[in-house]
C-alpha cells in the first residue's frame, strides 16, 4: 500500500492550488531559457528569461560599498539560479497560484552585522514579488537596503531570510536541498531512491533512531499526521508549551490545534536553529502562525534537543526574527508527490537531480508539463450525447449543421434559450453560464499559462486549435491578459482573429483599460492604441483612463493621461479628481517637509 492512503499532507483546496503551482508558476520553457543563458554565463539574461526585473547597478554599489563587495555580490549573481527562486517563493493559495504579496526575500549580506549598527544601513541582495495578487508575476532583483528591517538583521513577516538557505537559489548549493528537508545519503523521506513512493510496509512502526534521517523524519512526520502532536515533539526531543497566549477570550487559540494543522519538518528545526546561532542570529526566533498568534522557538537546556516551541501573541515579540518558511516547513514538492498529481520529472531539474541523486536521468525534458491537446468533450444535447471538440481555424465545433447553427443563432436573436451544444459554444464565447468540467479545465489551463507568463503554452494551445474567443468567468478575453503576457507574440494573432479591442469584462474594462490599471507596459498600451482601442472609456466606478495613471503614478503612462484630458476632459467621476488632487497636495506638503528636513 502506498503512503498516498495516509492522511492528506495538504487541505484539499491547498493541495489542488500548489498542484497547479509546479504546473503554471515556472513553466518548463521559461526553465530551459533561463538554464541555458545562465550556462552561457548570462547572468541578466538569466534573469530576464525567469521574469526577473534587474535593479542592481554593479559599478555603483563598488562605488558606495567599495570592490570586495561589487566582487562578492557579482560572484553570487552569476551563481543566481532566478527560474529557482521563482520554483520555492512563498504563495498566496486560498485557491490561488501567484506568489504571496509585497513579500522581500533576502539572499546576502555582504558585511557582518556589528554591535550598536542602526536598522537600515547597510543593504542586502534581495528580491521582491508582486504587489497585486492577479498583477504581472514579475519580480525585481534589487540590492540595498530593506525597508522591513526592524533592527540590524531582524525583519519583520514579509520578509523571508534565504541568507541561510542558499540550496534555494545558489546553484553551488542545490545539492543541500536533500539533507535540508530531512532525507538521507540517496532518498527524501517517503521515497525511494528511484523516486516511486514507498509502501506503507515500508514506513516505520517505530522510531528507527538517528543514523536513518529520511525513516527517522518519516516517524515523526506520520505521528504529526495522526494527531500525536506532542509524541512527535518527544520523538525529537523538543519541548511543547502548550499554554494559550494570554489574551481576551475572543483572541485566544488553542496552541494544540495551531500547531497540529503547520506542515513541520520537525527534525529539521534544531539544526536550523543551531546553524544560526553558530553564525551569531540568535537562538530565539518566530514562526508567523496567523494574525494573531507566532510560534516561539527558543532555548531549553531541560529539553533533550535544547529548544522549547510556545505559542505567544503576535505582538508580545517585537523585537525577534522570523525563521524563513523553508527553514520550518516540510518541502512542499515532497507533499505533493505523496499525495499524488506530481512526478520526479514534473519538478525543476535541480530539485529532482538534489531529491534523487540516484534516479537515472530523464529520458526527455524535466519540468513542468506542457499543455496537451485539448480533447473532444461530450455534451448532452437533445437528449443525446454530443462531441464538441476544436478544429485550428474554426469555432468549437459541434455536430449541427449550418442551417440548425442559424436557427439557433436567429431563436438566440429573439430572446431564446438555448441548450446543449449551442449553450456551451455561447458560455465559452460569452463567459456567462456553465461550462462541462473538462472544457472548464481546458479554459483554466489557458487562462492559468496567461497568468504566469507562459506565451509559448498560450501559443501551443491555439496552435492545437482552442478557439481564441474564449472568455474566462470574469468575462476577460485573452486581449484582457495580455499585460501578462508577451504581447509581440499574441496581438497580432488576436487581432487577426476578430477580437475585440472594445470588449468588456465583469468590470466594464476594456483591455487597454486593464493594462493601464494593472501594471501593462507601455509598449502594450502603445501596441493598443495603435491598434485603435478607445480612450474615453471608463471602469464600473466610472474612473477613466487618465484618473488610473494619476492614482497609480503611471509616469511612464503620462502621455496618455494628457492626450485623455485633452480629448475627454468631462469623462471620469468628480470626487475622484477631488480625491487625487488632495492625495496630491498632501504628498507635496510631505515632500516640503521632508527637504526642510534635510
């Protein structure tokens, strides 16, 4: 019996969400791209390939932080695996696949942290992810200082430090991957060395002690998984307090149930904890729980492993940090595979090559799936069943003939309903009704590749013939994402299929509208307008076109706020001019001061 019939590793909707995580957020594509500019010593191609926006001026940083730094920090950005950082971000889930938030990941520090040095003063390599959760999942590779640094090397929750973690982006470290997340010399936890999954026969029954780590964290993680949350804290020798943080009894939790439901790697946290204190971060830190309890990892010389985990308020601890995701949790890829859905070959080449050394190499390419062929679906129309499927060039095709297709069309016309294979053309054309499940899935697959960036999955599919009309269940056309995609590539084609630049979603917004307000590039909103899109268009808050560039501070959109104002000067709500003309003055006055100030 195979351990997938154990408990889940996953709640169901976050299981489905990071399944379609290891299959959209890196495309397998957008992998090879960056492996090879990387292999060519490419650096910034490397990063471009990845959807990594580059803010790092090399000799400006040897100007103000002197050579041996400008040399440390290129050395680590020719080892920068970018398509790799993107594979381990922290997520938003909750059905989602984008990466969490306004989140900074740390990668180094150049410089030692010294006694009585102020918060701020010295900068780190760091990324940031997006700050809209359906926005362009681009990041940006910056190095300089970390406005959510509390005190010198202490940040606050939406940062991830990966100073320590450098098997997640350093590719002189890839192989760490393994030994971090409780595996032994050839296996991960769960599996055998060739990557199949091990049977329940051979799980232990017992605690196989410490020369065994990939049985040993089997143990203790198939205890936490029955709910024998302080067994599996005994079987690593680490202290449970399990008292409830004091608080209102509306605030307060129940520490058992907060700490049972965290995907631990529970003999992974004394070593993580002793590697930071022997490199002088401490020996306290916090793992962010929700928004109102943190776990409190900490020092217990009466506890076999010398660590105590209990629960506290979310502000009783200001002044620790927080430990990285990757430095508490059970690796998500090994969660994954257990539960099903997710192959060796389906995970980025480095993580599979650092998980299973001794898996042979794969026949084909590692990585991500690509998309398959959209199959014929059936339909019940009628009273009978009916294949619909799509045909390259033509709408989904039905079995009606030209005349049923116009009588439908005509009884459409005057108000009819339709069903069967005339409703479902009409909801993929529409966005409105109700799709088969698997044509839901094939729209999903699409729309899912357009939100990572994926041009060449979205390219596959229309080449294999999935009608571009399509529209998702917010009403958008593929003319509405195209911010997220390489629109060089798909405008054109669109266009040549009869899109519709003036089209709107569920929001009233056409797709020039949505480019502007979701962070489109100007070229973009160059290629629409030239193209002939609307400007006197306006949102379901009645904004315009001018009004989201000033509220978003479109600089580089400051031609077309002009050309709105001119042309339109009477389009858009009043109070949102009065609105942003306070914004704007109260900005201004803070400008003033702070110049005083200097």
């Amino acid at each position: 019996m195979s351990p997938r019939s154990e408990l889940p590793c996953f709640p169901p909707e976050e299981a489905a969400s990071r399944r379609r995580i290891r299959r959209y957020a890196v495309p397998r594509s957008m992998i090879e791209r960056a492996t090879g500019r990387r292999a060519a010593g490419d650096w910034r191609g490397a990063c471009a390939a990845a959807g990594v926006d580059v803010a790092v001026d090399l000799p400006e940083v040897a100007e103000h932080c002197g050579h041996d730094v400008a040399a440390a920090l290129e050395d680590d950005l020719r080892h920068l695996v970018p398509d790799l950082v993107r594979w381990h971000l922290p997520r938003a889930l909750g059905g989602r696949t984008t990466s969490a938030t306004s989140r900074t990941v740390v990668l180094a520090r150049y410089r030692p942290v010294r006694a009585g040095e102020r918060r701020r003063s010295t900068p780190y390599l760091h990324l940031t992810t997006p700050a809209m959760l359906e926005g362009p999942q681009r990041l940006t590779l910056r190095f300089g200082t970390v406005t959510a640094e509390k005190t010198a090397g202490v940040f606050e929750g939406t940062v991830e430090d990966w100073r320590h973690a450098r098997h997640l982006w350093d590719a002189r470290h890839t192989a760490g991957l393994l030994e971090r997340s409780g595996g032994g010399s050839d296996r991960p936890p769960f599996f055998r060395p060739d990557g199949t999954p091990r049977g329940t026969d051979e799980l232990p029954t017992a605690d196989p002690g410490q020369d065994d780590p990939a049985a040993r964290s089997e143990w203790v993680t198939l205890l936490h998984q029955k709910g024998d949350v302080r067994a599996a804290f005994d079987a690593v020798g680490i202290e449970l307090d399990l008292t409830p943080p004091a608080g209102p009894g509306w605030y307060r939790v129940d520490p058992e149930q907060v700490v049972g439901r965290l995907p631990l790697d529970h003999t992974r946290l004394e070593p993580e904890i002793r590697r930071l204190a022997d490199d002088g971060f401490g020996d306290r830190f916090l793992i962010g729980v929700d928004w109102r309890t943190n776990l409190l990892l900490e020092p217990a010389p009466s506890a076999p492993a010398g660590l105590r985990i209990s629960a506290v308020g979310r502000n009783d601890t200001d002044d620790l940090p927080f430990l990285a995701e990757a430095g508490w949790r059970r690796l998500p890829d090994l969660d994954l595979m257990r539960v099903g859905g997710v192959e060796p070959d389906h995970l980025h080449p480095l993580v599979r090559e650092a998980l299973f050394p001794a898996l042979a190499p794969a026949v084909g390419p590692v990585g991500p799936p690509g998309p398959a062929a959209p199959a014929p679906v059936r339909v019940r129309c009628r009273g009978e069943w009916h294949e619909v499927a799509f045909r390259p060039g033509r709408l989904l095709h039905m079995p009606h003939d030209d005349e049923e297709q116009r009588r439908e069309q005509a009884l459409r016309a005057f108000g009819g309903a339709v069903s069967g294979c005339f409703a479902v053309q009409q909801t993929w054309t529409s966005g409105s009704g109700r799709l088969p499940k698997a044509l839901r899935a094939q729209r999903q697959d699409l729309f899912l590749r357009a939100q990572h960036g994926d041009t060449d999955g979205v390219l596959e599919l229309l080449d294999a013939g999935v009608d571009p009309r399509v529209r998702d269940a917010a009403r958008r056309t593929l003319l509405h994402v195209l911010h997220l995609l390489d629109h060089e590539a798909l405008l054109p084609r669109l266009l040549a299929e009869g899109l519709d630049l003036e089209a709107l979603d569920h929001r009233y917004r056409t797709p020039l509208y949505v480019a502007v307000n979701d962070g489109g590039s100007r070229a973009l909103v160059e290629a629409l307008l030239a193209a002939g899109a609307r400007i006197d268009v306006v949102d379901n808050s009645e904004l315009s076109l001018a009004q989201i560039v000033r509220r978003y501070k479109r600089h580089d959109l400051a031609f077309l706020r002009k050309r709105v104002e001119e042309e339109h000067p009477d389009i858009g709500s009043d109070w949102v001019d009065e609105w942003l003309d306070e914004k704007e003055r109260e900005q201004e006055h803070q400008d003033d001061g702070e110049d005083e100030d200097l």
